[in-house]
C-alpha cells in the first residue's frame, strides 16, 4: 500500500487529510560514494515520487549541509509527535 495524501469533499466544503506510513531505517551505499553523492542519488529517486518525503538528517549533516540537516529534523520531530 502506497502513503498518499487523499483529497475528500464534502457537499459545500473542501477537506484534505493525510494518510500517512512512516518508514525507518538507514541508507547503506558503497564505500565509494561519498555521503553528499548518497544524497543526490536519493534526492532523484524521490523526485520521481511526488508523494514520498524522505528525511535523513544525519545524512545531510555528513553531507556538509547543515540547514537541510536541521529543517529535516525538526520535520522528523513533527511528523514523530502525531
């Protein structure tokens, strides 16, 4: 079953609500990639997936990339607290 973001409307009103599966785990790759290479590779797969978010702040950090790291955890946080 694939996570989706659903549109449903009522007579007179217009809602959305999320579905939402949360999958953890860690990326591996092999030694030759670099960390930033890592996430350039994820980060085309999932523009290919309009409704996949992928989150790997850990990953962006060892990228170098500091405010992605950061705005990925406090969306992690966000998505963890529902």
């Amino acid at each position: 079953m694939h996570s989706s973001l659903l549109d449903r409307h009522a007579i007179g009103e217009a809602r959305t609500s999320q579905v939402v599966k949360v999958v953890t785990g860690k990326p591996c790759s092999p030694p030759s990639l670099t960390e930033r290479q890592l996430l350039e590779a994820l980060d085309r797969v999932v523009q290919a997936l309009p409704d996949v978010k992928l989150f790997v702040p850990d990953l962006a950090q060892a990228a170098g990339l500091e405010e992605r790291a950061e705005i990925e955890r406090r969306r992690m946080s966000m998505i963890q607290e529902s």
